[in-house]
C-alpha cells in the first residue's frame, strides 16, 4: 500500500496516564486511514494493546527511546573526561524522525514546555508540527533561555492545541505575547457518551476523589485538612479515594495522623463502577489541564466540587451543576463543600442537570474530531 502522507505522533511523558487518552485514540481513528503513522515513545511508557496490535498488524511504527542511549564502557570513561571530551549521548528520536521524513509531527505535552525542545528540532528541520498542551502550573513560570525557546517553538507551529482556555491565557502571559495559532480541544473520556447511571441510594453521602496520588498536582492533602475538622467528623460524609501514585503512603499517613474513620483508600475501580456508588465528584486540584474526571462525573450525573485552577471551573456552574472553592486551600475547600453539604438534598437534581450541561459542551467523540482536524491540516501541506 502506497501513503499519502507521514504522520509522528511524539509524547513527552513518561507514566500513562490523561495526557496520553487523547493522541492514543486519534491513532485508533486514523489507523484505517491512508497514512504512514509512528509514534515516538520514551521505553517507559506502557502503551495499551490497541497500540500494540496496531503495530503487529503492520499500521504504525512505534519507536521506543530512552534519554541516555551511551554504552555501559563510555557512561564510565565519561567519569573521567573533562566536559568537552565526553561522549554526548545520540538523540535516537530524532534520529528515527529524520529518517522516517514525516510531513507533519504532533509534539504532545503533559505540560505547556517539556517539548519544546522537540519544536524547535522540527523548526531546524523544516518539519511541520503541532502542539497539545494538557496542563499549566501557574507556580512554574519558565527562566529566559526556556521563555525564549517556547516563545519560539509556539509560534512557528502550525497549531496549537490547549485542553482549556484558561491554559492557553496563562501560556500567553508566560510568553509574553498574544499567540494567533491556536484551539481548544477536548480530551476522551473512558464512559460512554450515553450511560444512564441511577443515583445511588444510601444512608451516607458519598463523594469520590479520583485521581493520582499526587499531593503536588492534585491537593489530596488540602481535603484531609478539611476532614479533619470536627464537624465533618461527625457528619455522615463518606469521601472515597480512587487513584495510585508516589503519594499513597502520604496519603495514608495523613488519615490515620487525622484519625479519619470515613475517609476510604480503594484499589483500582472501573470508572463506570466508582460513579455508581458516589454522588459526587470532589477535586482539590493545584492545578490542571481539564480533568477528564470532572467529563465523565457529569455524563454520569454526577454533581461536582472543584478548586478554581486552570480549566476545572470551565464546565461547572457554581451552585447548580457544581461548587466551586475560591482557591486550593483549607478554608475555601471547606467553604465550598459546606455548600455542597448544605445542598445534599438536591445532589440528584444537580447531577441531572450536570449532564445536561456536560453533553451541550462536548462531543460524543473528541478523538475522532481531532484526527479530523489533522486531516484537514495534512490535506493542505
């Protein structure tokens, strides 16, 4: 089979995890398309099967890299040399990109700067490409040298894709200048667009954190301190952790340092399955891209409680699909969720409607409008 045109898909991570839903099930859309797909991995990540088999059944090419590729011998003698004598590591990526020749590369970011450096290779190489951004920490602002180089790198993009408008503000301010290449685009969900979940009946109320375990990103801490008050103690508010990471042994920690009897660890749980048993999302976030969680809370008609980061307030209204606390810290936390608790009589009510507004600002199928938007571009160069 002849292709018309060469297409790498690049990720920057190196764990699974949202960041990577979005390019994974683009290649699942473009798989039956006719084009040369490869995919850049670092050796770390995990890709799921469906990437895999695609790759056995000869429709992609994964290229799987490490950060240093220098034999075990020249690692050693590289203790010994002066810093402009050492061996230098080759880039094997960006070798393999030379060689395969794409017409267009997609660099995707967990953050708003970890491929820049890719960028800039493409732009010296006079290879087409386009960004996705899946988060910005407004607490890491970029030194000059890095500052100058995304500056460069996004604006020599033919497009620049943001999970959430309030990223892409916050990416302009750290750049310094108004960037006209870019888009909104919205991530895939793991539940389908029409489930119909009923509101589970209990004699508590249920709320479900659900996310890594990263106190950094995701605050996890914030709502313990919160819970740690006595009035929560003593009300009938179950709050249920779904996640892994770093931080679980933190986590532990701090419930049993706060003595919180209701407070309960999971292990991994369908996301279908969490929603059946919870009334509601809660997400202490730091910061964020566009937690897929909040997406899938709402299909299933489920009320939220978010922190004002990044794109978490972007599909949640305040006091009626939602709560939203001023800012992630204890005292905001515990001001919004005293709302929520205020208004447990009506969290059905408000989970209906969550969905109601969830479905008029998605699509049932984000992944296949964004290899749309690919074609569209391919079908110019």
């Amino acid at each position: 089979m002849s292709y018309s045109k060469k297409i790498v898909f690049l990720t920057e991570n190196i764990s699974w995890g949202g960041s990577e839903l979005l390019w994974f099930k683009t290649i699942l859309e473009l798989a039956n398309f006719n084009y040369n797909v490869a995919i850049c991995l670092h050796a770390k990540l995990k890709v799921p099967n469906e990437i895999l088999n695609l790759q056995e059944e000869g429709k992609i090419i994964i290229n799987t890299s490490t950060i240093d590729s220098l034999s075990f011998f020249k690692r050693i003698a590289n203790r010994f040399l002066s810093y402009s004598k050492r061996f230098k590591s080759p880039n094997l990526r960006q070798a393999f990109i030379t060689d395969f020749k794409p017409d267009l590369i997609v660099i995707n970011q967990g953050f708003n700067f970890n491929g820049v450096d890719s960028m800039l290779f493409a732009l010296q190489n006079n290879i087409n490409y386009v960004t996705i951004s899946h988060a910005v920490n407004e607490g890491m602002w970029p030194n000059v040298e890095l500052r100058k180089k995304m500056q460069l790198g996004f604006a020599n993009s033919i497009k620049n894709y943001f999970v959430s408008q309030d990223n892409l503000l916050v990416t302009q301010n750290q750049l310094g200048n108004i960037l006209n290449n870019t888009e909104i685009v919205r991530n895939p969900f793991n539940v389908s667009f029409k489930i119909d979940l009923n509101f589970p009946e209990s004699d508590n109320f249920h709320l479900a954190f659900v996310g890594r375990y990263d106190f950094y990103a995701k605050g996890q801490d914030v709502l313990l301190q919160v819970l740690s008050n006595e009035k929560w103690k003593n009300r009938n508010l179950v709050v249920n952790f779904y996640g892994e990471g770093n931080d679980v042994e933190n986590l532990k920690d701090l419930i049993e340092m706060y003595q919180l009897k209701k407070t309960i660890i999971h292990s991994h749980t369908a996301t279908e399955e969490i929603w059946r048993t919870n009334q509601g999302l809660i997400l202490t976030s730091r910061f964020e891209g566009l937690p897929i969680v909040i997406v899938e809370a709402m299909l299933c008609k489920r009320f939220v409680i978010v922190t004002n980061v990044s794109g978490s307030k972007e599909l949640v209204i305040d006091n009626e699909t939602g709560f939203i606390a001023v800012a992630p810290r204890p005292e905001y936390v515990d001001e919004a969720l005293e709302r929520a608790w205020q208004q447990r009589k009506n969290w059905e009510k408000m989970g209906i409607k969550a969905r109601e507004e969830i479905i008029s600002q998605i699509s049932e199928n984000p992944a296949l409008d964004f290899a749309n938007k690919l074609q569209t571009i391919l079908s110019d160069l």
